[in-house]
C-alpha cells in the first residue's frame, strides 16, 4: 500500500507564538477518501493549507509533510504539486480575464497531451459540457462562452470543482466544496464528486456535515483545537464515536435526518 500523503509532528504557530495546529501525524494510503471533521476553528483549513499549499505566510509550519514520498519544504506556496484544492470560495483559481472553456479544456489538453491518443479539440468539449453538467450546469455552452464575473458565485463554485475534475488531480483536497451551494447543487456536486474522482485519486475532504462526509469517504479524521482526537473507518465512528465531539457529529448526524424524514 502506498503512501499518498504523510505527516509527522507537524505544527503551525501564529505569529504571536500561539499554537493552531499541534503535532499532527498523518498517513493517507493512495486512494484513500478521507473525512476531517471538527468544529470551526479546529485546524482544519491550516492541516488543508499545509497539503495543498496556501498557508499565510505569516504563519510558522514546523514538522514533516510528505506527498507521495517527497518532503513539501514549503506549505506557504500557492500549489503543490500534484495536488489539486477546491475551496470554499475557490474563485480566485479562475482566471477573471479568460473565458470558462479554454481555462477547463487545459488541464484536459495537457493530461491527454501525456497520454496517447491525443483528443480532438471537439473531443476536449464534449468532456467539459459533461463535466459542467456533472455538477449541476446543464447549459455548458452558455458557461464555456462566458467569463467568469459574468456567472453567479453558486455556478463559479461548480465551475472550479469542474476544473479540480478535470486535472484528474492524484490527490484532490477539497476544503468545504459545497458550504457556499444550495441544498440541490450540493447533492449534485457530491453526486459529481463521487462519479468523477478515480479510484487512484486520493481525497481529503473537509466538512462538518457527517452524513455529507460518509457518502463520500470511507476514513474519518476528527480534529479538536489543532490535533487529531480520533482517525478511524467511517462506519466505526458512526457506529461507535469515542471522543465527544465524533458523538455530537453522530448525534447531530441522527437529528438532521430524523428532521428530514
Ligand atoms: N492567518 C492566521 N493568523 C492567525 N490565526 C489563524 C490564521 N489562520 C487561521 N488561524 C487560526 O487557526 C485556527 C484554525 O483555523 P482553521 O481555519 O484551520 O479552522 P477550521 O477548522 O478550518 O474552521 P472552519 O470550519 O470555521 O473553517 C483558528 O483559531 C484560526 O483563528
């Protein structure tokens, strides 16, 4: 089994010292789909930040971190490679002065670029009008004409985890994808997420929303004032949670979809 992503004592301290995110120790098989859980403020989007790039760099990351065997020295930079990030508002991955088709059709030509045979222009269109419509954007040629001030916040949402598909990313972090989206789109993107991502794509996916979390992900990780307070197989903490924050995710869990019944 193969490591896709490690961590060891690995810190963040802000500048005035204070510790945000406290020796964690991670390891993630290749593959692996993986749920951080944890309430707001836990260290979630720092733990994202140090794998896929982005931390402030205000911040002092101490401790390992590891992508596919290589040491990422610098979690301050904007990307790591072979990693591809959603965020919340992940709009400032699209380019304001380039239309929405050329910016997906390029990472489609560039991985076909890698691997023979190579697709016709018309091919790379087909995949990005079924990429759009995989995430709740039946009318592709109208969004692959327009810019991206000329969409609303909910459609350039679905356009960027439109794009992270199309890198066809080895390690695709998605940090709250879909908080931003009505209740529909999200079921969709989820829906796109899970049909899109292959098999060998390793995710970590941060939530709050449990139910959300176990549709996708087969591994939880639940985070409590920058450490990791329980890691285990989804169905095990859903089944039986030990620390008290994986119960009131349960808990919470059971009532929504009691609500919803
Ligand atoms: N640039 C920064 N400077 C100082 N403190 C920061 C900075 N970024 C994050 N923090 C602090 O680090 C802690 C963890 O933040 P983080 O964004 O990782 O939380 P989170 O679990 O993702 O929360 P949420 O679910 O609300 O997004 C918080 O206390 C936050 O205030």
């Amino acid at each position: 089994m193969h490591t896709a992503i490690k961590t060891h004592a690995l810190s963040v301290h802000s500048e005035d010292g204070t510790t945000l995110l406290n020796e964690v120790d991670l390891n993630v098989t290749v593959g692996e789909r993986v749920a951080l859980m944890g309430r707001s403020g836990s260290g979630k989007s720092l733990l994202s930040s140090c794998l896929a790039g982005g931390l402030s760099p205000v911040l002092r990351r101490t401790g390992i971190v590891e992508i596919q065997g290589n040491p990422v020295k610098n979690s301050h930079v904007g990307r790591i490679p072979r990693v591809a990030v959603v965020r919340q508002d992940s709009s400032e991955a699209l380019n304001p002065l380039v239309r929405i088709g050329p910016q997906l059709m390029l990472p489609l030509k560039v991985s076909r670029r890698n691997a023979a045979p190579a697709g016709g222009s018309g091919q790379l269109l087909k995949r990005v009008l079924e990429l759009l419509e995989a995430v709740g954007l039946p009318d592709g040629h109208r969004i692959t004409r327009s810019f991206p001030a000329q969409l609303s916040g909910g459609q350039r949402q679905r356009v960027c985890i439109a794009l992270a598909l199309a890198c066809e990313p080895e390690i695709l972090v998605a940090d709250e994808p879909t908080t931003a989206l009505d209740v529909v789109s999200q079921a969709t993107v989820m829906e796109a997420l899970s049909a899109n991502i292959a098999p060998s794509c390793t995710l970590i996916f941060v939530t709050h929303d449990l139910t959300v979390a176990s549709t996708l992900c087969e591994r939880a990780v639940v985070m409590d004032s920058g450490r990791i307070v329980e890691d285990k197989p989804m169905h095990h903490l859903i089944i039986s949670p030990d620390h008290a924050l994986s119960v009131s995710l349960v808990t919470e869990a059971v009532r929504r979809s009691e609500v919803s019944a």
